[in-house]
C-alpha cells in the first residue's frame, strides 16, 4: 500500500488547458518542489507525474510520490514550476486530496478530499 497527494486543477473559464500549459502527456514527470513540510528521506526525492484532463469530468491532475508520512495538522506547500500562470483577474479551484493505493488487489480509494 502507498499513497499519493492529488492536485485537481479546475476554473469557470478552462483557462488550465488539458496539460496545464506544459507541453507533457498523461504519465510524463513534471517539476515539482516542497517546502520544509514534507521530507523525502525514503525515497530521497518526490515524484510528481501529470494526468491530462479530457473533459469537466476528467480534469488534469498532478500525483505527488516519494513523501515520507506527514503528520496531522503539518502545514506544507507544493510548488509546480512549469505549470501556466492564470491571466490577471482569473481564478482557478485546485482540489487537494489523499488517494491510498492498494497493489495487491489493484485498486485505489480517496483517503482525504
């Protein structure tokens, strides 16, 4: 079992285009920083992988690994580098969310929303 912090990135005006700006696909690494909330000791770096969104239902999605446990109540930040910067004057919702994987039984749950 592992988990992944999920980033869910919607607006009124789809101005977050299927790949946030980035130019990658569904699967490819995309730059991602931590501030001091988050350590990586076990795996000695976070994975970020992108997840294009195809429509109001599906939107694109970033997938954090490689964080050691973080404790209730830590407050931490997560910095996407490469993504577009909204126009001035647009809002955009980002939905967090904790998924638990489960390998053995290939299945996934929202741990956290």
């Amino acid at each position: 079992m592992y988990t992944s912090l999920e980033y869910t990135f919607a607006n009124a005006d789809t101005e977050f285009t299927a790949d946030l700006g980035t130019g990658l696909s569904t699967g490819d690494e995309i730059p991602c920083l931590a501030n001091s909330g988050i350590t990586t000791y076990a795996q000695g770096k976070l994975t970020c992988v992108l997840t294009l969104g195809i429509d109001s239902e599906n939107l694109p999605t970033i997938n954090v690994f490689g964080y050691d446990k973080i404790a209730a109540g830590t407050a931490y930040r997560v910095f996407f580098p490469l993504i577009k910067t909204l126009d001035l004057g647009l809002a955009a919702n980002t939905y967090t969310r904790v998924r638990i994987y489960y390998k053995d039984i290939n299945y996934s749950a929202i741990y956290y929303e």
